[in-house]
C-alpha cells in the first residue's frame, strides 16, 4: 500500500524513510519527478543520525531502498543546500554513491 497526500492539484507519494529522525517523511511528486527529501540527502552528504534515535544503517538503507529506485532522473530538494539528482548522488556522494 502506498501513501498519498494531495496538495492542490498536486498528488505526493509519502515515504518512510528513517534514520535521521525515526519517523522522517520524503514526499515524492511523481508527474514532475521531483522528491522533496529534508533531511535525508544532500547534494554531496547525507543527513545527521547523531541525534537520539537517529541511525545511521537506517538512513543509508533508506535512501538506497526507497530512493533510489524512484530512477535517477528524479530531482530533489534538500533541507538545506542546493537541489541535486538521485543520479547524480549515486555518481558522487561519498556515503550513498554506488
């Protein structure tokens, strides 16, 4: 079952995705291919896990299990920083790259 929240006209995927915080959120907008990620993923780093029940594990499964496969092509939006690709992140980022 996949989760849904519609905004507007607008229809976003609702991913689970742990590790920085254990009940953090990634929206994912599939038409427009763009995820908005928090705190997950950034363009070269990924996301703190040192905060009380952060994990580290978690985190890294996350991204490689739940956004990674949404295909490379999907931009996406940090908390913080400049937008980036999954694809590009799988090339470069020294935590997450393939």
């Amino acid at each position: 079952m996949r989760n849904h929240v519609q905004v507007g006209n607008v229809d976003l995927e609702v991913l689970h995705c742990p590790g920085h915080t254990p009940g953090h959120v990634v929206f994912f907008d599939k038409e427009d291919r763009l995820a908005l990620v928090g705190d997950v993923l950034f363009a070269g780093s990924i996301g703190r896990t040192d905060f009380p029940r952060g994990n580290h594990a978690d985190l890294i499964n996350a991204i490689k299990t739940k956004l990674w496969p949404l295909g490379d092509d999907v931009q996406f939006v940090p908390g913080h920083g400049p937008m980036s690709t999954f694809g590009k992140e799988r090339e470069t980022n020294p935590y997450v790259g393939d």
